[in-house]
C-alpha cells in the first residue's frame, strides 16, 4: 500500500508541473490517477508478479 500513496503523491506533484505548463487536461489525468490509487480501487500487485516471474525463471 505504501507504494501505492507514494505513486499518488509522484502523481499529485506531476499534476502542478502539468499546470503550470499549461496542459490543464494531463494534469487532470494525473489527478484522477492519484485519486484511484488512494482510493483502493487499485491493486498493489507487485510482489505477485516479481514472485510469478522468479517461478518462470527457476524452471
């Protein structure tokens, strides 16, 4: 989870850049995104993944 509101937070702060170059609907996009990940509606799988992939690997 906490990579999860460290992307929101990357996200936010990628929205202010976003505006103040004056790409008003990216910077929406970026805000929607954070919002998402903050909000739980998406899932952190990450280790999964990494651990599928060292399986593939193994074999």
């Amino acid at each position: 989870m906490d990579r999860l509101k460290a992307r929101a937070s990357k996200n936010r702060e990628a929205a202010k850049v976003l505006r103040s170059r004056g790409k008003e609907t990216a910077a929406q996009q970026m805000e929607t995104r954070a919002d998402e990940l903050e909000s739980g509606r998406v899932a952190d799988r990450t280790e999964a993944v990494s651990g599928l992939i060292s399986w593939a690997f193994r074999r």
